[in-house]
C-alpha cells in the first residue's frame, strides 16, 4: 500500500514549489530552516501521475502551496533515509538467519514490499505448501535491493539463488508446476512463461508474461490436479480476476476517508519502527497524499462513490462462485485462486475496511478456514 510513498511526496513537493506563486525570493530557506529546527522527519506515499497537479490547483494560493512543497521534499527526504536505514537492518538480519531447505530442496528468496497485495499472494502460496523461504524487505524507493536486477518490481523470487522469478502469478504457477513434477528443473519451467514487452495506451512500456495462470503438466497430471470438469478454467478466471479486479480495490478503501487514511498510516509507521517526529510526519503527510491518490485510483477503475459497496459486491461475488457445498474454491482444500483472493484481502488486515468487509459481507468463514489453512501449512500434505 505505501510501495513507493516517499518518492511519491518528493515529485509532489517539487510540483508545489515550482508554482509561480511559490517562487518568491527567501521563501525556501527560510521555510526549510524552520523545519530542520523541530527535528526529522519523514512520509510515506504510492505513486500515480497527475497527484501534483490536483494538489497544486487547490494550494495554489501562495505561502500554503511553498510551505506544504517543502514539507513533502524534507518528508521525502527523511522518509528516503528511513526506509533505507529499516531495509538495511532487515536485509542483514535476514543474512544471519537464513533458512536451510530441507532434504535438498529448493532455497527460496523472496524480495518484496510487506504491504504490497501481489507480494502477500507468493507469501499465501509459499506458507500453505510449507515452503521454506527468506525475506529481504525492499526499500520502495531506492530499491538498492533490487539494484542488480532488470526487472525492477516486487515480488521477485530467486530460487536457489541462480534463476528469477519475475510477477506473483509467474511465481505461483512455476511452482506449483515444480511441486508436481520436479522431474523438470525450475529453469526449464520458466522457460514456458516467456516476457512479453509492450506500449500501454499511456505510452509507458509494460512488461506481462504469457501463459501465467497455466501450469505446464501433461495430461494424465492435469487430470489428477483438476479432476472435475471446469475446475481448471475457474481457477485460472478467479487468479486472473484478483489480479485484474481486486487488487485495485485495496488502495481506495483504506485510503476512503481522511481517518482512514491515517489509520493506515499508524500500520505503516508501526512496521517501520519510525521515532515520534519520523512517524508523525509519516502519518499526517503521507495520509494526505495517498488520500488524494485514492480518489484518482477511484476514478481511474470507475468506482462507486461509496468503495465499500464495490468491496462488499466483489467478495460476495467470490463466495458465491464457492458455493454452499465446498469449503474452498478448490473443494476440501484451497486451490491457487483461494490463495490468491486470500493474500490480496489480507494486506488489508487491522485497518477500517477490513473491518467492515468482514461484517458486511459472507466472506468470514472462508476467510478464517483459509487463515488455518496457511498457518498450518497443509498444502504440505
């Protein structure tokens, strides 16, 4: 939820100061000098084009527009030192303890922003098939985690630390193809998962993976795994629609109001350890621009004005497709889309839209059957 937060306040900052109205003479210095006076501090947001310009049209009115750039470029800047200090201590902590797979199996590395809905999806699959794995917390803004990579998003998986794994769906499929038959190495699984570059309608170059919801298993094993007619085509629809459809919905329901906003923040700042100044400023600056950005990712999926309502429709429509007669969408036991709508939903844990989800909505007892599920690892069986 707050991946790329601090460089987010940065471009922000710079779109307020570079206003005409906030480019009188002194006015930076001074205003800097002022905040350097009270201590550091630091803030948090995701990014999204366009969120300078909303804010810089309703602060254009002079010295509020210079005083809140300037807090968003120290804020980012504080935030910057933070979030690179936590991932460093992280990062060394994860190098002293790592995890042995056992009986020769695979050693699993996982780079990853703990909020981020895609990388808690790899985390659901891993933890209910027991597999052993390390985490290293990437920064979101310098991402000097990941600085030996070309493909610069999370999550990123390295197995045995010599093949990558690229995009939670990509991960997911190459392993539970390998868990099937690991008669093929996971270099020859991933091959079956090629890169696909394009031209987005924004001009921006994306990057998708073709078959990333099949897995590669012949006949008689697909037989096995789907034995009832249309079980592998539902699972596959509902991986792809978490993907497409409700992970969107995360950033603005727990971003909807302005009190929400904050009480996410209080979740962010609890995770990054922040001292009294870094986390107050981290809540209040960082709660505003997400609160912004929200109401723009609103806008951009055609949402309801209400975002709950979305929320409710689209959990209520997932128990539905389980029915009454199966305790997972993939029976007695959860399938790969269960484990998807599981660690997309569960980001939002502890925060008001969770909350109200569970109220308002039939999804509990698959969620908490689900919970069991992952904790006690019984895809190991």
């Amino acid at each position: 939820m707050a991946a790329a937060c601090a460089r987010t306040l940065g471009k922000v900052g710079w779109s307020l100061l570079e206003s005409p109205a906030a480019r009188r003479p002194g006015t930076v210095s001074s205003l800097v000098g002022n905040v350097s006076t009270h201590g550091s501090r630091r803030a948090f947001g995701t990014g999204g084009a366009g969120v300078g310009s909303k804010l810089l049209s309703s602060l254009r009115g002079g010295r509020g527009g210079r005083v809140l750039g300037c807090a968003f470029l120290v804020g980012g800047g504080l935030g910057l030192y933070q979030t690179v200090k936590f991932s460093v201590q992280h990062h060394l902590h994860a190098e002293g303890e790592t995890t042995k797979a056992p009986d020769g199996g695979l050693k699993l590395t996982l780079y990853q922003y703990k909020t981020c809905p895609f990388c808690s999806k790899v985390r659901a699959f891993l933890d209910f098939y027991g597999l052993p794995y390390e985490i290293v917390e990437v920064n979101p803004v310098m991402r000097q985690e990941i600085k030996w990579s070309v493909y610069r998003k999370v999550p990123i998986l390295m197995v045995d630390s010599e093949v990558q794994l690229n995009d939670s769906s990509v991960i997911i499929s190459s392993l539970k193809t390998y868990l099937i038959n690991n008669e093929k190495s996971v270099s020859e699984i991933i091959r079956c998962y090629p890169e696909m570059k394009s031209v987005n309608d924004s001009g921006k170059e994306v990057t998708e993976y073709a078959n990333k919801y099949w897995l590669m298993l012949s006949e008689a094993e697909t037989a096995m795994i789907y034995p009832e007619k249309g079980m592998q085509k539902e699972e596959m629809k509902w991986r792809q629609w978490a993907d497409d459809w409700l992970v969107h919905l995360i950033s603005p329901n727990v971003y909807r109001t302005t009190n929400e906003a904050l009480a996410s923040f209080d979740y962010i700042v609890r995770e990054g350890k922040f001292g009294t100044f870094e986390g107050f400023f981290a809540k209040y600056v960082g709660a505003a621009a997400m609160f912004f950005i929200s109401k723009r990712l609103k806008s951009r999926h055609n949402l309801q004005d209400d975002v709950r309502q979305d929320l409710y429709k689209a959990v209520n429509d997932w128990v539905a497709a389980i029915g009454k007669k199966r305790k997972f969408m993939g029976g007695d036991y959860p399938n790969l889309a269960d484990l998807a709508v599981f660690g997309v939903l569960r980001v939002m844990e502890g925060l008001q839209a969770f909350d109200d989800m569970m109220e308002n909505t039939k999804v509990k007892h698959w969620y908490r059957r689900m919970e069991r599920a992952t904790l006690n690892h019984e895809g190991r069986n």
